[in-house]
C-alpha cells in the first residue's frame, strides 16, 4: 500500500490495518523543499552479500604467495538477515523525558517536526 497526500490519522490507521495483515507499507509527501518518507516492512528477510577475508598462510609473510594471496579477487559469502520494521505510529512516538529522549532528539532530523 502507498500513500502520499493523506493526514496523518489516516496513515496511522492505514498502517495499523496493514501491519497487523502483514502487508508492505509506504507514505511520504512533499512540501516544497521537505519532504519525507516511511515505510513498514513488517518482518523483512534479506540475502547481504559479505566479501570473504583472504587467509594468507602463517609460513609464508612475504614473497610470491602473500602477493598472490592479496592480488586475487574477492569471494563472497552470502548473509541472511531478517529486519522488524516499526509501525509508523511507534515511530511518530516521541517520549520527552529523561536522558535516551534527550540523545534521541539530538539526533531527531528537523524535519521529523515539519511531519507533526
């Protein structure tokens, strides 16, 4: 589900009905310059693709072999990740309280307000 242009009790809502059905979620608009964007993956499973770290032989720190060794392309492994995304109305949720709200809205982008 996408939606752009709606209020924001209207995405809340839309959103709950779609986190709750397992279904992917998007929204975002934009006013001018600011703009923004959200989305609800629910449980989101992911394939990373990781370089493998080249093991040069202990006996051997230098000559042919370590060049070798260095010189040779890349392999990689692949890596399964999983990701629990947040319903948007969690992420509209700003406590202001204590030190971790503090440090949490030092980092809060400005325009995460712009949205409210």
């Amino acid at each position: 589900v996408c939606l752009t242009c709606c209020s924001k009790e209207s995405m809340v809502r839309i959103n709950q009905i779609c986190h709750k059905n397992g279904i992917k979620f998007f929204t975002g608009d934009v006013f001018g310059y600011h703009g923004y964007m959200f989305a609800d993956l629910g449980q989101h499973e992911f394939v990373e693709e990781k370089p493998k770290v080249a093991k040069v032989s202990t006996g051997v720190e230098d000559g042919p072999e370590a060049k070798r060794a260095r010189l040779e392309p890349a392999e990689t492994t692949m890596v399964k990740k999983q990701l629990q995304f947040c319903p948007l109305r969690d992420a509209l949720a700003l406590q202001g309280r204590g030190e971790e709200a503090a440090a949490a809205l030092r980092k809060t982008a400005p325009d995460y307000f712009l949205l409210h």
